[in-house]
C-alpha cells in the first residue's frame, strides 16, 4: 500500500489493477543448477511422498492446557507435532520402485507371501504332492509367509500368474523332475531357475530368507 506496516489484502488483477502484459515463467530450475545456499549443484529426482511430519508448536496443547514441569519447576506447555505414514502409499510405491515387464516384484519384508510353491500336475501325482506339502508345512513351521498353489493349473498359466503377482521366492515341483531328483528354485529377479535337490531345497530357502 506503499505505507510502512500497512497492507492491503483481497486485491485482485482487472478489478484493482490492470491485467499484466505478461505472465512468464522466466526460467525452470534444471540439473546441474547451483543450489540456493551455493553449497552444490541442484539434481532432477522423482519422488513419491510415503509419509510426513508437521511441526504444531504449542497450538494444541494451550487450546488444551497440557503442560509439563519444566527445569526451573513451573509448568510448561508442550512442543507438538504429528507424522503420518501413508500405508496405502507404501505399497504402490514399492511396486513403483520394483517392477519389470513380467508385473510387481514385492519386497521380501512387505510381500503378501515370500514364498509360493507351485507343483505341477499335483492332482495327477502323489509323490509331487506329498513333496509339496511337505515343503510347506516346513516352512509354515518357520514362521514363513508360504503360499502352495493347490490349482492343477497349466504350468505356464500357473507360472506367469505368480510372476504378476511378484512373489519373491517360488520353487517349482513337478512329477518329471522329481524322477531326476531335482526341484526348481527361481528368485522373482532371476533369469533362470535353479535346479536344487529335493533334501536340499528348504535349506537353500532357509539360506535365502535368512533364517537359521
């Protein structure tokens, strides 16, 4: 208002003063650009925000009269603040961080299941079965989040459905392979499978989930 500690408030361009000749947005920031402080050069991220903090100083707890005895014995009103964490956001940001053409590749710490067990031809053998079953109850023993797809899907279909879902961890039990005495271990980030035999593969799972 061109008067010292006097403001105007509510003023409005084409009402109280004439519409600019131009609005411009005279330069983004880009990379390499010096930081404010001059301390570094600015780099370009992308970000999800998963959860964040607000600082309520003494706001509330005035409006509340919540107070503390503070060093010098009288009462004093506490310094607040909130955070909140995004659980719906936590997910899909994961999946945004951890995916590929196949579909999502969950965390170990946060995925549904860790493990999925696939056995192929299950309703048609006994002994792929009995070994699945097998598997899973050892590791549900070991506390581990295991899955034991029971569906007698097509091995492709079966396959291709756990890879979208983004299971970290699956081995792959089928009547063929048991003959030769081999499962099949495959990490959700590997290229190919390992061929594991059957005594052997709930310690290589142990050894991969890091367990005892």
């Amino acid at each position: 208002a061109n008067e010292v500690d006097f403001h105007i408030t509510g003023v409005n361009f084409g009402r109280d003063l004439p519409e600019p000749d131009l609005i411009a947005d005279l330069r983004n920031v880009v990379a390499g650009d010096l930081s404010p402080d001059g301390a570094g050069e600015l780099a370009i991220e992308r970000g999800i925000e998963i959860g964040h903090v607000f600082y309520l100083g003494t706001k509330y707890s005035q409006a509340m009269n919540a107070t503390f005895l503070g060093d010098n014995g009288k009462p004093q009103h506490f310094e607040m603040g909130c955070y909140g964490i995004g659980v719906t956001r936590l997910p899909a940001a994961a999946v945004e961080q951890n995916h590929d053409e196949r579909g999502m590749i969950w965390p170990d710490a946060i995925a549904p299941f860790t493990v999925v067990i696939c056995p192929i031809g299950m309703g048609r053998s006994e002994a792929v079965k009995e070994e699945a079953f097998k598997l899973y109850e050892a590791l549900l023993a070991l506390g581990v989040d295991v899955i034991l797809d029971d569906r007698d899907e097509r091995p492709g279909a079966m396959l291709a459905d756990w890879e979208l879902i983004g299971v970290p961890h699956r081995v792959v039990l089928g009547d063929r392979g048991l003959k030769e005495g081999v499962v099949e271990y495959q990490a959700r980030r590997d290229t190919e499978a390992t061929k594991i035999a059957p005594a052997d593969v709930l310690a290589h799972l142990k050894g991969k989930l890091g367990l005892q």
